[in-house]
C-alpha cells in the first residue's frame, strides 16, 4: 500500500468514526462516510473494506490497540499469572480513558439495547479473540501447575466479567466513579481474588 492509500485508508476510517459516533451504526452510509472523508466516489471505500461490518471492525481495533496486542501476547504464555493478567486487564481498561473509543462503545451498547446487533464483528470477533487467548493462558498455566485444574470457560468469563464495572463507569455509569477506585487498585484486587481461588490444592 502506497503513502497516498495509507493516508486515504485512515481519512475513510476517522470519517467512520465520526458518523459511527453521531448517527450510530445504521445511520451511518457508505455515502456520508465518503463525503466526510472528501472523496468522491462512495466505491472507493470498498477498495479498502469490503462492506460496513469490516469498516466497523477496523475502526474497533484503531480504538482499542489491546486487539492488535493479542497476538504479541501469544509469545507471553509463560509469564506468571498476576503479571499476564495484569497487562490483559491494563491494556483493556487503557481503552475507556479515549474519548473516541467511549464514543464508540456508547454506539454499540446503544445498538445492544434497541435489540439491534449493529455487526458480528463484537459476537464472532472482539469477544472470542479475547477469550480464546485468555482460556489457552489458563490452560497452560495449569499445565504448569501454577493453577488448580478446573473448567477454563468458566474461569475465562469470570475474570472477564469483573473487569466490565470498572469499563462501564467509564462509558455509560459514571456514578460507580465516586468511590474514588482506580483501574491499579481494581485491578490488583480483582486478581487477589481471582488467583486465591484458583491456588493449586496442597
């Protein structure tokens, strides 16, 4: 890819963020993503994604840089757990401190609860890269035997999941914010609670 297309591909998807964000999902055209991002002809953009769906994707993991992490975390499966999990759980709470990205989750929750499902790219994509790496890191770690054996699908959403208050109050309950509880401290504990109840039994 040239300069000019380089350029061109990041004009499109900061256009699509724009609309994304003001008009939601649906709102959104190929036309008026066009037209903000000052090119002609709407067609253009399939050149560099082929429909709405993988355009919304690509602006996802601009937004989110843990996504385009994942895979370099692959080469950090021996690391001890509290040291992985803290990264994976930094890097994902890292995400709510933009304002684009909240802009954008706000889009998409708001599509969740209109009964929508704006894109597979959250169902089939976002999610289960997460937990597909998560689930192998714990899988490993009992193999080392620094873990107790136990069922990694459930383990997997459950550290998940105490990690989503901590991202909601950034994005859509600023209220859970008046305890003063930063991401370090949530974070911290929320892996003392996690490890202690997955010690290797003496």
């Amino acid at each position: 890819m040239t300069d000019e297309q380089q350029q061109r591909r990041e004009a499109i998807l900061e256009a699509a963020r724009a609309e994304f964000a003001e008009k939601g999902f649906r709102g959104a055209t190929i036309k008026s993503i066009a037209a903000r991002a000052q090119i002609q002809s709407p067609a253009l953009i399939y050149w560099y994604f082929p429909n709405k769906d993988a355009l919304l994707e690509a602006v996802m993991q601009v937004q989110m840089p843990i996504l385009q992490n994942m895979q370099s975390l692959d080469g950090l499966f021996d690391l001890e757990p509290r040291q992985l999990l803290g990264l994976l759980a930094k890097g994902y709470l890292q995400a709510g401190d933009n304002p684009r990205t909240v802009q954008m989750m706000r889009v998409l929750l708001g599509e969740m609860l209109l009964g929508r499902n704006p894109t597979e790219v959250i169902n089939q994509q976002i999610v289960p890269q997460i937990k597909q790496f998560l689930e192998g890191y714990l899988i490993h770690q009992i193999q080392l035997g620094r873990i107790r054996q136990h069922d990694t699908r459930a383990s997997t959403r459950a550290f998940m999941g105490m990690l989503m208050p901590q991202m909601l109050s950034k994005v859509i309950l600023p209220s859970l914010q008046a305890d003063g509880l930063t991401d370090d401290e949530h974070i911290a504990t929320i892996i003392d609670i996690f490890l202690n109840g997955l010690k290797p039994e003496e």
